[in-house]
C-alpha cells in the first residue's frame, strides 16, 4: 500500500511518499512563499518522479496543526479531497508531534515548539519509548517564559526541537541553563517522511469531520466571541 503525506502546517512545504514501510520519495521547501500555489506541483512531480498513479494511493497522512492558519487549511484541505476522490482513509497527525520525531533517538525530554507571537508558543513535551514518540505534557499554546520554568523544574535535560530556535535561543539559554540541549543544523525542521511513521500508530479519521488543531482560536474568531459575551452580557 502506498501512502502520501503532506505538510504545510508552518513554513515548511513537504510531501512523502511510502511503499508500505519504505520511503520511495519526498520532496522539502523550506521557504516563505504560498503553499496554495506550490502544494499541487509538489505532489505532482513526487507521484511522477516516482512512477505513481492516484489509483495506487492507500491512505493519506496530513499534519493538522498547530501552525499557520493558512497553512493548515491547506494541507488538509488538499488531503481530504484525496481521500474523500480516492474513497481512501485518511490520519490527521499533530505538526509538534511529527517535529518530536527529529530526536526521536533522544534519551530524555523532547520539546519540539512554534511562534505563536507575543513570546507564546504551540509546543509540548514528548519522549521516545516502545519505539514511538510519548506526550507526557499535554500540547498547549502558553507564554514561552512560564513554558521554560515549567521545564526547568523538572530538573532533567530538554532537546528543544523548532524552525524558531533562533528567535528564543537566548531566553532558553538564560532559563534552562545547562539543562537546555539545543541542537544545529536541519533537525529543527519537520520531515513529511515522519508523518507516515506517527500515522501508522493512529487510528483513521473520518474524512468529512476531520478538522484543524489550531491550540487556540484565530484573532478575529476570538475578538468575535469576546464582542458577543459583552453584548450578551
């Protein structure tokens, strides 16, 4: 069975292709510009490059956030047209979760994290055991500086995990102090083959209800909400 995945829940644009286990194909942006315009011709030239036909298609992995609004919607926007065209199932995969498998050989505390602005950030705190990644802090959109005493009061060492790093690298130095491991180089971006290995460990979604996890509401939506309990109140 043949598997696509597809990210574009933060800058990152990636698509991958499996063969039941077996990477055959992936294709990594890593660049600010629209994944509305790019996602399409990704996939196309992954399906061609790899001699694949919609029809060979046997399921479908999508990161469902959190990250960009836009972004999310895109990919899963594009993912459910598949499985719902194809009548193939589809898995909707956290963003922060796929990220958590770039130290998925770290022995210790994983804290793969986004900007959410204002010094908040989407993140959570993972654990590689019985071959997968484990949550053992809940994924939350909280204020980075109230996030890292959190950690720090563990008293363990943290592999921190973002495409931010380098926005937060000092406040996590000052905080953590010796106990923040904060590695260089590509690991702090997601790879779309990671998708398919957490979503062979999740159940099917239904295609029609699956929705994004954006770990707060949008701006307006909140502002909106905000203006009816005060006209209602």
């Amino acid at each position: 069975m043949k598997t696509l995945a597809i990210d574009t829940a933060n800058q990152v644009l990636g698509v991958a292709l499996f063969q039941d286990k077996d990477l055959i194909g992936q294709y990594v942006t890593n660049l600010k510009k629209n994944h509305s315009v790019r996602l399409m011709p990704a996939i196309n030239q992954l399906m061609e490059g790899t001699g694949t036909t919609p029809d060979e298609l046997g399921k479908i992995a999508v990161s469902k956030g959190p990250g960009s609004y836009t972004g999310i919607r895109i990919g899963l926007s594009t993912a459910k047209t598949f499985a719902w065209a194809l009548n193939i199932p589809i898995v909707g995969v956290s963003s922060l979760e796929v990220l958590s498998y770039q130290g998925r050989f770290y022995d210790g505390c994983v804290c793969p994290f986004f900007d959410a602005r204002r010094n908040n950030v989407f993140t959570g705190l993972y654990h590689w055991k019985n071959n997968k990644m484990e949550l053992i802090r809940d994924e939350q959109n909280v204020s980075m500086e109230d996030w890292l005493h959190a950690l720090k009061s563990l008293n363990r060492p943290v592999l921190f995990l973002s495409p931010d790093i380098d926005r937060y690298h000092n406040q996590i130095d000052m905080i953590m102090g010796d106990h923040a491991i904060i590695p260089v180089g590509d690991c702090h971006m997601a790879n779309p083959s990671h998708l398919v290995l957490v979503a062979n460990s999740k159940p099917f979604d239904d295609t029609h209800t699956l929705t994004p996890n954006y770990l707060r509401l949008a701006e307006a939506e909140a502002k909106w909400i905000q203006s009816q309990k005060r006209s209602e109140g």
